[in-house]
C-alpha cells in the first residue's frame, strides 16, 4: 500500500497530533508535524517533542513546520485540526496529496469526511475515531493521560487491507487500534461521548470525572446522549442502552477522567470551539427529522455565549 517507512503527516499538530505524532516517530515511523502554532513547532524543531504522563518520559525528534511548501508529498495524512480549520487545510495542502495518499480525520463531530472528500477525493478517504487523550502543557511537551482504543474504518461499510495496514502502523506506536466495517455506528458512539462531556466540562471548567461525579450535571449529559441517539436512529444507526454509553464510561474509568475536554481548553485559551461540529450537526438533523432536542440545544447556545463572552473580555482586557 505504501513504502516500507511511509512519510506521516500529522495535519493540525496541537495536543492531540503531537501525541500521535510523537508515538509514530518514536515507534520509527517518518512524521512530520504541521502546525499554525510557531511556538510549538520552533520548541520541537530545537529540542525535539517531550511526550510525559501515561506512556511518556520520552523525547522524540521528528520534523515539524508552519509552511506547506517545507513538507514531502504524504503518503498517509493524519488530520487532527479543529473541525473549524478543516476547510482551509485540506486546501492549503492540495499540493502535497497524491492518488495513492491516505487520509483519516481523527476529529470531532460530523462532517469532517465529507470536506476532505470533496477537496482530495473521496477514494483516499478513511474514517478515524480515538478516544486517546492529551494536552500540551507547553510548546514542545505534550501530556498522555491514558492508553485508549482508536478506531479506523472504510467510510462505506467494508475492510480493506490499506486500513488493517494502518490499523498495525498504529499498534506498533502504543496507539492500540481496531477496524470496523460499521464506522457509521462507531462514529456516532463517540459522537454521544462528546455531547455529554464537551459542554458540561466546557462550562463548568471540570473534568470529565467531576462532570460525571456531580449528580445534576452527571444528568444533563445522559439526557444529551438520549437525544443524541434519537438522531442517530432517524438516520439509520440504532444503538442499545450499552453501545450509547461504551465509550463515555472507557473514558471515565481511565485516566482521562483527569481532563478537561478540548471545548474546556478552547474556552480558556481564548480560542474557537467545535460546538457547531459537535452540536450544531445533531441540531440541524434532529431539525430535519422533527425530533426535539432541547437539551442540545441549550448546551450550544450556553457554550456559544461563553465564547462571545470570553472573546469581549479578552479583547477589553
């Protein structure tokens, strides 16, 4: 499928790029970090990546650069930017994609496929989901929290040998990674994690453990996954009791408890959140389908005042 050491590139190298990232490479794989943060990119240029926390005290040297025009074509494309940027970057690095390139997005929400798709081609295309979790705790070190499943798959329902291909690459990392002919139901299992723990956690500022620990709050995020789910139905990926809660509860019986979820990060850095990937793409399809979701959609409208508020306040600072 690719060459023996095939060239990496990790698309949207913040905390959770740098993690894989800095796993392949240390693993022996041939990475390149790609990143609008120049800090962070001149940190690991200098002194390599310092990856800490679960599965960490290494230091890792790989390439790591701002500027498309510094990368090789890619073999296999990792992207991991925030569902805002997708657009831009899959345009910015048309240049470096190839027929026989792979692309998975491990990002969050809906949609993400779809954009690379129409701007690379769909045949490279490839679904990701991980529940792997980290935070860059300054330019160049970047924290684990746990060791946790990741999943890949064919967007259409079938296996393939280029994904079990990956799926190995993956493994070999400390990235322990599964396939599944069924992406569609997986997504949407990590999907209902997300609406019950990026708000609830973004607008508290508590951990994913602390959300799950307080009783109200704790109640709020599974009438979400109901919701969710209830959309999920109407468009055609039915799951039980069991299957809508897996991921949420692998996560908080593990070390990423200890985190804070990205839209919680987002918020403090002063920086665009994923609510409209996340919730937004629920919202509008529980719209056409004439399913109610009132909790959805006041966690959005919640998260998107608290943006607004927190970009006032930065900006009269």
């Amino acid at each position: 499928m690719h060459p023996e050491t095939p060239h990496i590139l990790i698309a949207g190298a913040g905390a959770l790029g740098s993690l894989f990232g800095g796993l392949l490479a240390g693993a022996g794989s041939r990475v390149t970090l790609f990143s609008r943060r120049k800090d962070h990119i001149e940190a690991v240029s200098r002194s390599g990546l310092q990856i800490v926390g679960e599965g960490g005290g290494q230091t890792v040297r790989l390439s790591a650069t701002d500027t498309v025009g510094d990368i090789p074509r890619a073999d296999i494309v990792i992207v991991l930017c925030k569902s805002t940027a997708t657009a831009a970057i899959c345009h910015e690095l048309k240049p470096i994609i190839g027929h026989e390139t792979l692309a998975v997005s491990f990002q969050n929400g809906l949609g993400n496929e779809d954009i690379m798709s129409a701007a690379w081609g769909a045949n490279i295309v490839i679904g990701g989901l991980t529940s792997m979790g980290a935070t860059l705790e300054e330019p160049g070190i970047v924290r684990s929290y746990a060791t946790l499943p990741t999943l890949i798959g064919e967007l259409g329902g079938t296996t393939s040998l280029r994904v079990e291909s990956l799926a190995a690459l993956l493994t070999k990392a400390k990235l322990p990674t599964t396939t599944t002919p069924d992406f569609m139901a997986a997504k949407w299992q990590k999907l209902l994690m997300n609406v019950a723990m990026s708000a609830t956690s973004g607008l508290t500022g508590l951990t994913i453990g602390e959300v799950a620990a307080h009783p109200e709050l704790s109640h709020i995020a599974h009438r979400a996954i109901s919701e969710a789910a209830q959309v999920a139905e109407a468009e055609g990926v039915t799951l039980d009791d069991a299957a809508r809660h897996e991921v949420l509860y692998g996560i908080i019986n593990s070390g990423a408890a200890r985190n804070k979820t990205s839209m919680r990060r987002d918020i403090e850095a002063v920086r665009p959140t994923e609510v409209a990937a996340i919730y937004g793409s629920i919202i509008a399809r529980a719209q056409r389908h004439q399913i109610a979701a009132p909790t959805l959609e006041a966690l959005a409208a919640l998260m998107m005042g608290l943006e607004q508020a927190t970009r006032k306040a930065s900006h009269n600072a």
